[in-house]
C-alpha cells in the first residue's frame, strides 16, 4: 500500500509547503519558488497545479464539484436545505487532514489577500450549487437564500469541528441548525 | 429649500455619472476623468471621495456606520437577531433613490470586479456589526452566525423590494424570516 493520494502527490507536497512557509515567514515574504523548492519541484512546476501564489490554499475546484455532485446525487425526498447540509456535513475533511485545514483557516485569517479569495471562493460554490438546487425545482431566489443559509450553518459549525477532535462535523452543523431553529423561532415583534 | 444633500453634492454627482457611463460604455471602458468630467468635477477631485474606480458605486462607510448604530441603540430587549433584522430594514433607501440602487445592483452583478468589491464590503459590515452584538452579550462566534443569517434575509428581500415599487424592505424582511422559519422548522431527518 502506497501513501494517499494527497500524501504523496505533487499538488498536496506544495499545499503544505506554502502552508508551512506561510506560517513561519508571512504570506507576503513567500514566494512561488521558495514553496517549489520546498515541496522539491522547480518553480515551474507550481503554475501546472495553481495560477499564483494565492491560489494554492484553495485547491482547484475539488470542493465545489463534490458539493454540487452530492446534492444532485440527494434523495429527493429530502428538502433543499437537508439535502445541502447534508453535502456540506460529508464534505471537509475529505480532502485534507483536520490539521491542515485548521492550520490552513488561520493563515487566511491572518491574510486579508487570502480573506479575500476564500470570500470569493464560498460565492462561487454558492453560484455552483444554485442549479444543482433549482433542477431539484427550487425557484432561483429561494434557492440562493437556502445556499446563504446552509453556508452560514456550515460557517458556526466549522471552527468548533476543527478544535475538537471527539466530534463529527454534521453533528456540530446539526447542533448550529437548532440553534437557527430557537434563533428564529418567535415571529419578529409587532410594530416594526 | 435647496436639493437633498445627495441630489446636490458632489459625491452624489460622482455617484450618478458613475452609474450611467457604466451603464452605457461599460465599467472596463469608463475612465476616473471621464467620470469627474460628467458630474462637472476635475479628476482631482474624484479622488478626494474615493480611492479608485471600482470603489465609486460602494460609497464610503455610511451603510455600516448606519447599521452599527441602529444595533447599538436597539431595544435591549430585542433578541440579537430581531436588532439586526430591524436595523437593516431601516437601511436601504435612506442615502439612496429606490431606482438608483436597483441600477447600481444590476451593474454590479454585471462587472466581476465589483461583485467581488460587493463581497468584500458585505463581510466588512459583518465585521463591523460582531463588536455590536458583542455588546449585548452574544458570544462571537453566536454573533457572526446571527449575522450571516440576517444578511441572508436581507439579500433574500431586497431584490423584491428593489422590483415591487409598492412594498417596504422590513415587510419583505419579514416574509423571508418567515421562509427561513417554514424552511428549518423540521428536524433534520434522522441517520444522518
């Protein structure tokens, strides 16, 4: 038995180059061939897996594609939000150990280049599964609005799964869906 | 009486030519110049209002500052999420004409540039109203969670208020609060 896939690959040697370089010397003071050289590749080899150095914490569109695969694959039984909550409930984690992306989430922190394009990213994702949800028959609007919804869900849920490791993440998301539920629970006073 | 401030002063100017030389020519193919010389100005001057083209159409701090201090003067007996849903119903409308904003939101969605500028400004309000929730006693990461949420409701709603000239953005606030009640009211099914 070989390492796993991301274990030994290329792609995944400089994800964790760049993450460890980021950490000890700064996102601005890394450069792409610092990160090649580090994962053992030359600095040309970087631009076969990511476009520029900001990129490389955001690993293609893996994420997105097993996101909107799994709620086209969904029971249809299940309602929109279900069936997102539970592709975001199977999603992390797959790709990447917890510990990089616990490691990972407080470089982008720290970065506001790298705030920037993980916003950027969590829109597309929202933009990628919108016609998953509509060719399920949920109208356009209603469909964004579930997607906001379940992201935010997701968004509560996530930092508590990656600083303890006893949990599930669908469990903490099942836990942030309740705390929505009493959130909203009383219809908003009168008067307004 | 004179014109409303917005009607008259130059950064409103700014604003309006801004809008319609986008509409017309297109963002990428308008010009700082050509925008200070359709509102009357010298270029100069466009830069004592904003820093670059992209950030014409997001004017300022005024939107945050203003739902900053509707949270930090709300009832305190409102919950966190009733503060905000009522803060940001009072929002729209006040420094902008109904038929700018619709204008501005079609343009936006048109230019990547400022959606992505779009983006940014709406996690900036996030960020500027967590400290204000804060206050009341909400846990931050409760804080940003309610947050995300009310700001789906508001996207939800806004678009129809924009397009329903008869409606207010608290009614169709609360029509999407109800949605988002309707759509979470079930547990999620079990086996998960």
């Amino acid at each position: 038995m070989g390492m796993p896939r991301w274990e030994s690959d290329a792609q995944g040697r400089l994800e964790r180059a760049a993450l460890e370089l980021f950490e000890t010397q700064g996102f601005d003071r890394t450069s792409v061939a610092q990160i090649a050289g580090a994962a053992g590749l030359k600095e040309r080899s970087f631009y076969r897996y990511f476009p520029d150095k900001r990129e490389v914490l955001f690993a293609g569109d893996e994420l997105e594609a097993h996101l909107v695969a799994q709620v086209e694959a969904a029971d249809p039984g299940l309602t929109a939000i279900e069936a997102l909550l539970t592709a975001l409930g199977t999603a992390e984690g797959i790709f990447r150990p917890r510990e990089f992306l616990l490691r990972r989430g407080r470089v982008i922190a720290a970065n506001p280049a790298l705030a920037e394009r993980d916003l950027i990213k969590l829109a597309d994702i929202a933009d990628a599964l919108a016609p998953a949800l509509e060719r399920r028959g949920v109208e356009p609007g209603r469909a964004r609005f579930i997607i906001d919804v379940a992201l935010a869900i997701h968004r509560r849920a996530l930092p508590r799964w990656l600083a303890e490791p006893d949990t599930t993440l669908a469990q903490l998301m099942d836990e942030a869906a309740a705390e929505l539920r009493e959130a909203v629970a009383q219809p908003v006073p009168p008067g307004r």
